[in-house]
C-alpha cells in the first residue's frame, strides 16, 4: 500500500511523513524528489530546459511507479510518499499506473490556512527551490496553482486541516484514517499493462456537424478514442462496439466501418500491436445528451474538430484520427504503419 502525502508546498508534507512511519508498523518513506534531482543530473540539459519542472518528464513519472514497485517488493509494506502532485492528468497517470500493478493507493491533503502557506514560502521551509530571492518567488508561484488543483484534488483525497497541529499530531490524525478507512483507496483504474502486442479496437463517433467525439481517460495523459484492447477470440469491431457502450453508454444498432488499421511499433516501456478505428456514425443530440462516464476510468468527453483535435492527442493518435478521417471522406479504408499510409 502507499499513503500519498500531497499539499502545497509548505503544508509540512515531509515532515509529517517522517513522524508518521514511526506510527505505521513497516512502513518505509519514498521520495519521488529525489528521482526528480537524479534525472537533472543524468538528462542533457536541452532536454531540461524544455520543461519547467522534473514532473513535466514522462521519464519521472514513469520511473516514480516503477521505483515504487520495486521498493514495495524489496521491503514491502507500507510506502509513505510526501510528494506535491497539482496536475490532474499526472496524479491519474501515476496512479493509474499503480493501480495496474496492483498497489492501492490512500491519499491524504494536508490544508492549513493559505496565511500559513504564504508565511512558510517566505522562509523557505521545505528543500528543492532555489535560494534567496528566487526561491520565495519559486514558493509564492506554487500557491495558485495548488489552490486551483483543490477542487479536483479534494475529490478523492482525505482532507486534513493542519490548523493549530504540529508535525506529530498531523502523522497521528493520518495514521488513524488509514486505520479506520476514512481514508480510503483512490478509484483510479488501469488495465493491467500489456506484456505483448495489442490489438486494439477504437470507434470515431461524429455530431451533426461532423466534429469527433473525443474521451480523456483517468489512467494516461492524452486524450483518446472510445475503446480499447480486443479481449482473446472477440471480433474487433464487436470488441468497439462494446467499449463504446461500457464508456459511454451508447449501444451501436450496426456494426461499424473499417475505417485505418495501423500497426505502432514497439516503444518501450510500450509493446505496440495493431491498432483499428471504425466509423461508428453521427450521434443525434438526444444520443448525446445520454453519455454517461464511468467516473473512475473518464474524466470528460467532447465533441472536437480537427484542429482541436491536434491540441489534445499524442501526435501518433493525431496522425491516426486525420487518415481516418480522409479514409471516411473517401469511403475507403487505409492501412498505415505508425500513422504513415502504404
């Protein structure tokens, strides 16, 4: 299990989390920062100057689910982890990463007074920011930004108000949620990761002005198509269909059109396989008005354009989308290997 400390920089986070694997029987305390300073040191620094933070590196969210995985079966029990995540879209894909390696994860805030954290950013409390000047204008640039992840993060996160606590009775108040199960386990899923080639099924679903339905999963950063992966001896199509209708609650009347099959190559950690897209039709609005998300595996749809489309989809997913797109004008079906057509 892992107890995830998150909150605002200043909120006492790894304070609180040394006093509390004194109170959690094997329990060991995991800090993802220090994956953070290591990549500094090993990246090139062009790579570095294109991001503003290490959390920006797919390569240190990756590596924060693998090094807890590997600490869990080193030591096992229990991982406390202080570790401020502000980015929906990062907490779901390292979360969901968790999940498909079957590691619960509770997830705690820490909430003292914004007063408190504005103090604490003056003073420089916690390590990792720049020094002087530049370290309280680091520390003051985080405060917004966290207050504008509260509404989400509060969603699944036990709350904990830390006015008038010290270090010692915030772990004390922690370690009895956990006990209790106030503190719950985060419904975020994934599927297990693949350990071969995939075939995967997605089906494009269009409006009255022929925009795109478009999903944004919990579980990996991008959005994404409805569908997924073709359960063994499932016709593709039917396995598009069925997904449409366990993520959307849209039951297809007819089995939809090939539209691209395009083989993604192996990338690791990432092992490829054959990806299809149908053409699935045009919802009317009354369909539309009945999409109903699974909550723990989607977290928004839409309808988009093209163009809006090139803004919200991994780039392979993009080229993917547009020669689906040019084979439905057409009335054709493509075949492409990663997004080139042959």
């Amino acid at each position: 299990m892992i107890i995830w400390i998150n909150g605002a920089f200043g909120a006492g986070k790894t304070a609180t989390a040394r006093e509390l694997i004194d109170l959690i029987p094997n329990s060991t305390l995991y800090d993802p920062g220090l994956i953070g300073a290591g990549l500094r040191v090993m990246l090139p620094p062009k790579r570095l100057a294109e991001v503003s933070d290490y959390q920006d590196l797919p390569s240190w969210r990756r590596l924060v689910v693998d090094t807890a995985a590997a600490l869990l079966a080193e030591v096992g029990g229990v991982l406390v982890v202080p570790m401020t995540l502000l980015r929906q879209e990062y907490r779901d894909e390292i979360f969901g990463g968790l999940a498909s390696r079957r590691i619960p994860v509770r997830q705690v805030l820490l909430r003292p007074d914004e007063s408190i954290l504005r103090g604490r950013a003056a003073i420089g409390v916690e390590p990792g920011p720049p020094g002087g000047a530049a370290g309280e204008q680091w520390a003051y640039g985080r405060i917004e930004p966290y207050l504008a992840a509260l509404e989400w993060i509060t969603e699944d996160a036990h709350v904990i108000d830390t006015a008038g606590l010290d270090h010692r009775q915030t772990a004390h108040r922690i370690a009895e949620a956990v006990r209790t199960g106030e503190a719950g386990v985060c419904e975020i899923v994934q599927t297990p990761e693949p350990t071969t080639e995939t075939l995967a099924a997605g089906v494009l679903l269009f409006d009255e002005e022929d925009r795109v339905l478009l999903v944004d999963p919990t579980y990996k950063p991008g959005w994404e198509f409805p569908g997924g992966v073709v359960e063994q001896g499932e016709a593709p199509a039917r396995a598009g269909m069925r997904e449409v209708a366990e993520e959307l609650g849209i039951r297809l009347d007819r089995v939809p059109r090939l539209l691209v099959a395009d083989w993604e190559p192996p990338r690791p950690p990432g092992y490829g396989g054959l990806r299809l897209l149908y053409d699935g039709g045009r919802l009317g609005g009354d369909e539309a008005a009945r999409v109903l998300l699974p909550g723990a595996e989607l977290r928004d749809w839409r309808f988009v354009t093209e163009q809006e489309a090139q803004r919200l989809l991994p780039p392979l997913r993009y080229e993917r989308l547009r020669w689906a797109l040019r084979a439905r004008e057409r009335g054709t079906a493509l075949y492409l290997e990663a997004g080139v057509p042959y």
